[in-house]
C-alpha cells in the first residue's frame, strides 16, 4: 500500500470536530470488541490516516494529526503517511505516548472526543485523568463515528457471513453445560450477569464458529448471561439452520445493534443472584470484562455500577477439556505433514530445479498444500514467509507483487498456520538451502536449546509464564543475545490462535494467571540482526500433569506436551553446542515426527526422503 492523500479527509473530519464541539479527535484501531485482527468494515485508522499496520492510533486536532505505533512498524508508517502527518515512534526516548500527545493538545480546557465502542471503559478512565491533569476539558463519548461519516458511502460493509455449529464431537463439551459452569462463577461472585463482548469467548461458549474476521473463525455479536437466561445479539439471518435448532431451546436471539438499550434496561432491572435472593444484600451489579467497551460500561449505569475483572469465559476457555486436546494433537499431525510436503518441495525448487520463487508464491504454495488436509478451515494469520534480511522483521508480511525472491543462499523463516475444525495451528521454522555461516548456526542452536529448555522445564502447580520465560532466554543471555518479543502466547481451539490471558514473557499480565493442566501456549524464542537474518523456532505444547520423585508442599508440578510435529533444520544445528539431554530430546522428536507424519505424505517421494535426512540421529 502507497501513500495516501489524506488532506481532504482530514479537511471533513475537522468540519465534522467542529459540528461536535470537539478539538482532538482519538481514531484507535480496534473494533467495538477489541479484536486483534479487525473486518475492513473497521479499519478507520488505515483509512483516516494511510497507515495499514495492524497497530497504531491516529489522533487529530483541528490543526495537526498524529499517528502513534510501535517499532514493528516505524519503516512502513514513514513510507505510508504523508506531510499530513506527524509519526510519534512509541518505545523511543522522549517520544510521547499517544496518550501524552492528546493530553498536551488538550490543554486549556479543550475538548477530547473519541466513539465510545472503541476504547475500553478501564483506557478511558486513563486517558481522562491524563487529560484534567494537562488542563484539559473533558474526555467526549461522541456516539456518532466521525470517520465513518467521512468515509460515507465507499465504507465497505459489515460482513454477514454464515455461522456455523460446531459438533460435539470437536467442541467436547456441550454450551448448555458451559453456561451453567459460568453461571456457577457468577453467582460465587454474586454478580447479576456477565455481558460478553469478545467474539472468540461468545463463539466458544455457544459452540458456533463464523468468518466475519479474517483468519479468525468469529462472528460479529454480543451475549448476556444471567442466572435465568442466555441471550445472544446477533443478525439472526447469519445462522444456519443447524444453529438455530442448537440454540433454539436455551438462548434468546436478539439484534445486534440492540445490545446497548437492551443492557441499560436490564441494569436498571438485574434479578438478585441464587445465593443474593435470600439474604436480603444490596443489589448485585453486572459483571464486565475490563476488555469491554466504555459504551457498554454506560449504558450499565457506569463504574459505579459495574463490577470489572478478567473475563470468566476467557479463563474456562483457556483450559481445553479432552476432546479439545486430543484434536489440537490431531490436527498438528496433519498440519505438520503439510509443511514437511511444503519445505522438501521448496527446496527442490530452488536447488535443484533452480527455479526463482519470491515469497508470496511460495506462501500461496503451501496454503495449496494446507487445503488438501482433512478438517482445513483457512489460515490462522497471514503466513510469514521470509528470506535473508526480512526474517530480521519480527511481524514481517510479504506483499504481492512487492516482495523479495527466496534466496537460496540466505536464511528463510516461516511463521504460518491453519484453522482446523478440531484445532488451530501455528509453527515456525527456520531453514537454509545452501550453507549458512557461523554466526547463523550458532544463533539457530542457542534458540534451539531455549526452545528445548522450556518444553522439559518442570514447575509447581500456580507457576506463570512469567516466571518461565527466562528458560527459553538463557543461553542467547549468556552470549549477550536476546530477542525483543514474548516467548510464548495462548492458542485457542478452533479459534483465534493468539488467545489470553495466558503467555510466556515479560508482560505484567503474564505474572497475574498460573499455567494450569489444559493450557494451550506456543514456545517461540528468536533472534534477529537487522539487516542480515532472523531465526525463531515454534512448537505449540500444552500444560500436563507430570509425575516427580517428590511433591513439595503438596503441589502437583506440571509439564509441556508438544504438538507441532516438523523436523527442526539439520544445517544449521551446531552439534558441538549440544549437550546429551538435548541431543536425546531432538532424537525422540524427530524420531516421532518421522513415525506420525510419515504416513501422510502420499508415497511423495520427495517429501519422504527430505524427512528422513532431515530425521537422523544426531
């Protein structure tokens, strides 16, 4: 994507601030239920400001605009913004954050006006605060979506695809037991309901997938659950049959765009909890994820009225029952088959047929390959598939028609994976079809040994992601390496494959949830020299129950499973740096990712003989 003139639509939008009495107008990225992915229908950002990174805000004054992200994308916010524009580069010393920039605009007593859908109530009590402290008037909920407006009528439309049920027999658990479980915790809490506004928790609670969000099998709607009822606000016409006689039974259907007027009736109306109904306490309040949005949060009578913690749903849906697990080991087969068939066929292409492939085409390649497998969905994000100097771009996105020829000679990373109907995918690995140098070696080994490290580490029972994520960094630490990403993120069950509230890595939320026997996370430790290369190898594990000589204070210590099944790459493993646990480890994988994968390969003969060098003993 080119830059874009955005003097004209900055121009109506600032006529717009002006009709609404507002000096700063905040333009977040995020859709009303805090996607990380988002439906074109909801990309103001990109079209306000030019900029398409998936993350970033834009704000503007009636006289300048800004546009804050992160080091992900500082190259291709410069090259995308135009004179418009100012790029705050969050992360850099003396760099404000977007917050700090809309308080600065805001002195004087000037007004600050954002929609309401789009920030989270806890975000929006900050940026307030922030904004009084400079001198500012208030922060606006500004009902009407400025942009929208601008954007008139060439704004593509909400999607309305088709949603879907999603058996038994990959759910493992019926929606009616799971609402009953959540009703359970909610009135331990003592709380009249839960409103539910993020897609991936409504589609698992319900048993029902969709695709209004690309790469993620989710549909545009909202849920409120209650001791009595279930409700869900959804665009009926979007249900299949099987879905409506699912739901027919146990759960209201109501409009989409009814939620807000419907939740402020039901506040003022909240029927006491089971244990409340006979002790006389005050009134219960609603339960609300403080992922929701500010508009919700109001039309719930506001803070005082709205009790805010981390969702229940999200928790429950965190830990993956039996049958979940078994087809996340199930689909990893399958998935792994493809890119053991995808990676022999590639480098066939480059060195043998010494044909020129660049990294879209090869990308393309392998979702073909991906399609043929049994249960195939889609792809669970945009593959990176990346050659020399671009796998050094942590969130690297080939574009087509714009993107670089895979050099044989040079390091390839790719990160990709695949929706299943019994699982979602999401492996990284890094090869080299000629021969790599020292330094390439010896990076991909110590990576190798964090990965290895992490996946046999052993821990009690409350232990975080926190806590474990050193593992996977010793060894880069000890030469002075270090790589500036998480080292691991939750991944749903046919669902979106970055899933909360669990992770491995540094961020503070990450100390706040233990890792629990069901936990599905990947182990993806890196490292990347600019301009040269960058390696990050991933496996998905799960947490398991592991038997110890001795169990202190009681606890039981838990453990990883691996599920991703694809050789690691023989060239560039340094042998030397090994030590014997290590080599035992790698033998017993490959030797297993030979005995699974193998029958799936079709007799390609290929494919067959890549995985067997790529399996020797070591």
């Amino acid at each position: 994507m080119g830059k874009v003139n955005t003097t004209e639509r900055l121009a109506r939008l600032r006529e717009l601030m002006k009709q609404h009495k507002l000096d700063v107008y905040i333009v977040p990225s995020e859709d009303s239920h805090q996607s990380e992915y988002i439906a074109p229908v909801d990309m103001r950002r990109v079209f306000i400001s030019g900029f398409s990174g998936s993350a970033g805000t834009a704000v503007v004054t009636l006289e300048k605009a800004s546009l804050a992200t992160d080091g992900r994308y500082f190259n291709q916010a410069e090259k995308q913004l135009d004179e418009n524009w100012t790029l705050l580069k969050q992360g850099l010393q003396d760099v404000p954050t977007w917050q700090e920039w809309t308080a600065e605009q805001s002195e004087g007593g000037k007004t600050v006006g954002v929609d309401p859908t789009l920030i989270t109530a806890p975000d929006s009590r900050k940026l307030s605060e922030k904004i009084k402290k400079k001198g500012g008037g208030e922060l606006k909920a500004v009902k009407e979506n400025l942009v929208d407006n601008v954007w008139g009528k060439d704004k593509p439309d909400r999607p309305s695809e088709k949603v879907q049920l999603l058996g038994l027999e990959n759910a493992g658990k019926s929606s009616k037991e799971k609402i009953e479980e959540l009703r359970k915790e909610l009135d331990k809490k003592k709380c009249a309901g839960l409103v539910i506004s993020m897609l991936d928790e409504i589609a698992w609670l319900f048993n029902l997938r969709g695709s209004d969000i690309p790469y993620n099998p989710v549909f545009f709607s909202y849920a409120v659950i209650t001791s009595e009822d279930a409700t869900l606000y959804i665009d009926e016409t979007k249900l299949t049959q099987d879905a409506k006689s699912h739901l027919a039974d146990f759960v209201a259907i109501k409009p989409y765009d009814s939620i807000f007027s419907e939740i402020e009736a039901l506040s003022t109306s909240a029927p006491p909890t089971k244990s409340d109904s006979k002790s006389g306490s005050p009134k219960p309040k609603f339960l609300l994820s403080t992922k929701a949005s500010w508009a919700l949060s109001k039309s719930l009578g506001g803070e005082e009225k709205v009790e805010e913690a981390r969702s229940p749903v999200g928790d429950a849906k965190a830990i993956k029952n039996e049958t979940e697990m078994e087809g996340m080991r199930q689909c990893h087969i399958r998935d792994g088959a493809a890119l053991i068939e995808y990676f022999a066929w590639l480098e066939e292409q480059l060195n043998s047929k010494k044909i020129e492939l660049d990294e879209v085409v090869a990308a393309d390649k392998l979702e073909e390959i991906r399609k043929r497998k049994d249960k195939f969905v889609g792809l669970s994000f945009p593959t990176i598939s990346s050659t020399g100097a671009n796998a050094a771009v942590i969130h690297y996105q080939p574009e087509r028609g714009n993107c670089s020829v895979i050099d044989p000679k040079a390091i390839y990373l790719c990160d990709s994976g695949a929706q299943f109907l019994d699982g979602t995918t999401d492996t990284t690995r890094t090869l080299h079809f000629g021969t790599p140098t020292d330094m390439e070696r010896k990076s991909y080994t110590l990576v190798l040994k964090g990965n290895i490290a992490l996946e046999l580490a052993k821990f009690p029972k409350g232990t975080t992601g926190f806590a474990l994520d050193t593992l996977a960094r010793q060894y880069l630490w000890a030469q002075g390496l270090d790589y500036r990403h998480g080292t691991g993120h939750g991944v749903g069950s046919y669902l979106n494959v970055h899933e909360g509230p669990i992770g491995i890595g540094t961020r503070v939320q990450y100390s706040e949830v233990a890792l629990s026997v069901g936990n599905v996370i990947s182990d993806e430790p890196g490292y990347y020299e600019d301009g040269n290369f960058g390696i990050r190898i991933e496996n998905v594990v799960m947490v398991k129950e592991i038997q110890t000589e001795h169990k202190f204070g009681d606890k039981p210590f838990l453990g990883f499973e691996h599920v991703t099944l694809v050789p690691m790459c023989r060239k560039l493993v340094d042998e030397t740096l090994l030590d014997e646990r290590e080599k035992k480890w790698l033998n017993a994988y490959h030797q297993e990712v030979k005995e699974k994968t193998a029958g799936l390969l079709g007799g390609n003969e290929t494919s067959l003989q890549w995985l067997e060098r790529e399996t020797q003993l070591y």
